[in-house]
C-alpha cells in the first residue's frame, strides 16, 4: 500500500509537468516503502537509482521546455535543480557512513522539497506557459 499519495493540489496544469512529477512521487513512494521494510540492497541498488535518473531526466525535460518557451528565470530554476542534486548528494553520503537509518530523513527532505519547489517555482513556470499560450491564441486571427 502507498506510504505517499498524490495530491491533485500539486498539479501545476500542465500536462506533461504533472504527469512526470507523479512518476517522480509514485518513484519516491516505492522508496518510502522499502525503507521501513528493511531492504538495503533493494533501496541502495535499485530504486534509489530509480528514482535520482527519473529525477535527472525530468529536471532536462523541465529545463529544455523553459528554454524553449523563452522563460526567463531558467536560470535561476536551474540553479534550484542543481542545488538539489548537491545536496542529495551530500546527504547520501551520510547514509552511507551511518546506514539505511539514515535514509528515513533523507526521503522525507526530498519530500519536503519536491512538494515546495512544484508548488512555487514549477507552478510559477507553468503559470507563464498558461499566459504565453492565450497571448498567443488571442493573436492568432
Ligand atoms: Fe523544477
């Protein structure tokens, strides 16, 4: 049974947006689950890399539409996307001097961020692809 459960509040509009930040939820689930469960090999060499590639394609996808929109805090929204890959980085290296215990917060972090950054900087982002697109459709003759 699923530890984590989308809420459809996160949804920022956008299809493409919504559909990969549920893989990435559904992905972090499968995490939250095995954790407790006690299954270090599975957490370490399965679905962790499961989820941080997801992660990584979903951060390209994001940031090649921005370009492509012409959005002008990509940037700045890069930024964000690295900073996180850093410091999940930084606290997977902790678990893997203390141990799977360790693990437990390193989910939640990565919950707490995820759930911060859709809200505000994707939600902001998919706001500006939702005016681009009447401004455009009021344009069209
Ligand atoms: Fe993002």
């Amino acid at each position: 049974m699923a530890v984590l459960v989308w809420n459809p509040k996160w949804e920022t509009g956008y299809p493409l947006i919504d559909e990969q930040h549920r893989e990435l939820f559904r992905r972090l689930d499968l995490l939250m689950e095995a954790v407790p469960a006690g299954n270090p090999e599975a957490v370490a060499q399965d679905l962790l890399p499961y989820l941080m590639d997801y992660v990584d394609s979903h951060f390209a996808d994001e940031e090649a539409l921005m370009v492509a929109a012409g959005y002008s805090m990509v940037d700045a929204h890069r930024a964000l996307h690295r900073g996180m890959r850093v410091e999940v980085t930084r606290l997977l290296e902790r678990v893997a001097l203390e141990g799977l215990e360790a693990m437990g917060p390193v989910l939640e972090w990565l919950l707490a961020w995820l759930v911060q950054h859709i809200d505000s900087e994707d939600r902001r982002f998919a706001n500006q692809l939702q005016r681009t697109a009447q401004i455009q459709a009021k344009g069209t003759p």
